[in-house]
C-alpha cells in the first residue's frame, strides 16, 4: 500500500501542477449521478432516515447501557452522512439552476454557493475512535472520518484539520489492507495530494487504483485524474493517451453525470494535444471520427486560442491557416486572417505581414466567392472592408518612412 506523509503539502521539491485543478472534480462526478431516477430514490430513503436519526439518537441520549453502542453509533453517524449528502445534492441542483441563471443577467446579489457539512457524523466517528477501537467496522470509521474531515478541512481552509484526514486514510490503507473502502482512500488521498501540489504522491494513489481495482465505480475518474497528472509532469503523450482511454470507456453513458464527464475530457484533450509538436493535426485526426466533422472544427478553433496563449506561433498560424482553407466563404474567415496578423506583428515578421495583407485583400475582394456569400452579412463585410482599408494604408505608411530613411 501507498503511505503518505501527513504534510506532504510542505515538501519543496514536489512538481507544482499548473492546470486541471478546476477540471471535472469528484464533487461535480458524484453531484452528475444524482439524476431524476438517483433522487427519486433518495427521496423516499431520506424519509425513513430521518425517522431512524431520532430514534438512533434518542438511544445515544439516553446513556443506558447497551452491548452494541458502538454499532448505535456508527448507524447514527452514517444515517447523518447520508442525510447531508443528499441534502447537500438538492441544494447544490438549485444553486446551478439559480448560478446560471444570474450569470446570464448579473442581475443582484451573486448566490451563495452551498457547503456540505459533516460535522456531525464527523463528532461521532472521534467518538467510537476514542471509545470502540475494537469496534468490527473500525476501518470504515477511518475512512468516513477522514472524508469528513478533508471536506471540513477544505471549506475552512483548515491545514490541521486537513493533516488529521490524511493520517486516518493513510491509517486505514497501511492497517486494514482488506477493507472495501481501500480504493475510496486511495481515491481521496489522490484528491488531496492533487490540489496540494504533491503530484508523486497524487499519481502514486491514482495508479493504485488503476493497478489494483478495475472494477470500482470510480476508476475512470481516477484515470482522468491520472491524465492531469502526466500534463503537470510534462507527460502529455501520456496524458493524451490516458484521456482519449477515459473518453472511450464511458462513450455511450447516457447520465448527465457521464454526458459532462466525456465533454470534460474532450475539451481537456484539446489542452493536452496543444503541447505536442503537430498536436493540431493528431487532434483533428482524433476528433473527425469522435465527433464530427462541426463539433472537431470548434474544438480546433479552441485549440488555436490556446496555441497562441501558449506563444506558440509557428503552430497557431499553421492551424489558423487551415481553419481559412477548411471553410473559405466562413464569416469567420476575418477572424482567423486578423489572429494571424497579429501572431506575425508581435514577432514583427514584416515580410510574413505583407504576404498576409496582400492575401486576405485578395481573399475579401468583391468579385470573390467569400465576398458574395457573406455580402448579406454587414457586419462581416464591414470588418473585411475596414481590414482592408486600414492594412493597406499601414503598409504604405511603412513603406513611405523606409523611403524617407534613404
């Protein structure tokens, strides 16, 4: 099994991850499998727990004498957990619903994002620590209690409480190496490991996972995690290769979760493919069988963007070009002509500038085939026109003062 540190987050020499840690979250994967058919079912569950939660309770309160008050204990503690989980689910639906909506108006107050709170499960759980160490389904208290603590750590911002979550996996990992909730701690430890910037200890506890519990619910999360993991590490063959396996074990998922999921790693696949030399040309070669020839051109003008943010030039203007030579009457054509200018201005390219002019002025003439399939378009034309204009008059004007200079 994989040990950890408890502090890991302090050592030095561990890589700094720089991307993926606002990709698909385990909270979002988990918060996508709560479909209609999940909450129809927690509905009528959350009912009958609640019922058990007063009377699990009323038997904790009352201090009797009991044989099994350390399985009273662990029933009221999961009751509770399971209760704020959902709780949290329904609250969590709404804020999306309520976000989206004031996100497209900016209108008011932003709303505040739900929290989940385990604190309660997470008292009991110290409790059967302290006082049941000899409790059968210990190794499940260690796992319950380090999940509850890494989230309250989280929300708080909360380093000791955090350090406590780590040594209870790390715990229940090193001493019950049979327990169900093996891959589950490798799984959170790999989480915490990531967003702390420990990518040797986030990829040893992904790979654990991989290696040894193919079958678990979470493993294709895992997988994607890993990808991010090989991108932070300046593997992106690999991280090319762990996101397209990701993408073609969940294909044909018809939840919502796993619908946002695939998108999630094909739109990550694009971050990753732009770091290879070519990456461009691999990625259409990808994307044209995956997912059509419209949704691989939008993916590939994204992917020019991010070419550009990433000053890699020669690549951008290289797809660029393609994207004009893919669609030659797209009103999106000045677009792509003024990015190209602007990559060749920046490396004052004057010769690489002219040619360019002189080409979308040829390419915008009036008599031309984009010209006449865009002359509905006003605002389209107008810029192609104001292109034109204002190009020209540079390049005389830069003509004109090298001439003044003999």
């Amino acid at each position: 099994m994989v040990a950890a540190p408890v502090a890991a987050q302090d050592d030095d020499d561990a890589p700094r991850p720089v991307q993926g840690k606002d990709a698909f979250s385990l909270d979002r994967f988990e918060e996508g499998l709560f479909d209609e058919r999940i909450k129809k079912i927690e509905r009528r569950r959350s009912k009958n727990r609640r019922k058990k939660i007063k009377t699990l309770q009323r038997l904790v309160d009352s201090q009797r004498p009991m044989k099994e008050r350390a399985d009273v204990l662990f029933r009221l503690a999961e009751a509770r957990w399971d209760e704020s989980k959902y709780r949290y689910l329904l609250k969590r639906e709404k804020y999306d619903q309520v976000y989206e909506k004031w996100e497209q108006k900016k209108a008011g107050p932003e709303p505040k994002e739900p929290v989940e709170n385990y604190e309660k499960s997470l008292d009991i759980y110290r409790q059967i620590l302290r006082e049941h160490q000899d409790y059968r389904r210990i190794d499940e208290v260690y796992y319950y209690l380090g999940r509850a603590a890494l989230k309250a750590g989280k929300s708080r911002k909360d380093i000791q409480l955090q350090k406590e979550a780590v040594k209870r996996l790390n715990d229940l990992v090193q001493n019950w190496p049979d327990s169900k909730f093996i891959a589950q701690s490798h799984l959170a430890l790999g989480e915490y490991f990531f967003e702390t910037d420990n990518l040797y200890y986030a990829k040893q506890n992904y790979e654990k996972i991989i290696t040894n519990f193919p079958d678990v619910p979470m493993f294709n999360y895992a997988l994607y995690k890993l990808g991010w993991v090989y991108f932070n590490l300046v593997e992106f063959e690999k991280c090319v290769d762990t996101f397209k396996r990701v993408i073609a074990a969940i294909k044909g998922g018809q939840t919502r979760g796993i619908i946002e999921f695939r998108a999630q790693a094909l739109n990550d696949l694009i971050v990753a493919y732009a770091e290879l030399d070519g990456g461009w040309k691999m990625a259409r070669t990808y994307f044209l069988p995956e997912v059509g020839e419209k949704d691989t051109y939008v993916k590939l003008e994204k992917m020019a963007g991010i070419l550009v943010g990433a000053d890699k030039d020669e690549e951008a203007i290289s797809l660029y070009h393609h994207l004009v030579d893919h669609d030659q009457v797209s009103s999106k054509v000045t677009e792509f002509y003024d990015a190209i200018l602007e990559i060749e201005r920046k490396l004052e390219d004057m010769v690489a500038i002219e040619e360019t002019i002189n080409e979308f002025v040829s390419f915008f003439d009036r008599k031309g085939p984009w010209y006449i399939a865009n002359r509905a378009n006003t605002e389209t034309i107008t810029r192609a026109e104001s292109m034109k204009s204002d190009n020209l008059a540079f390049l005389a004007n830069h003509y004109h003062r090298g001439a003044q200079k003999l």
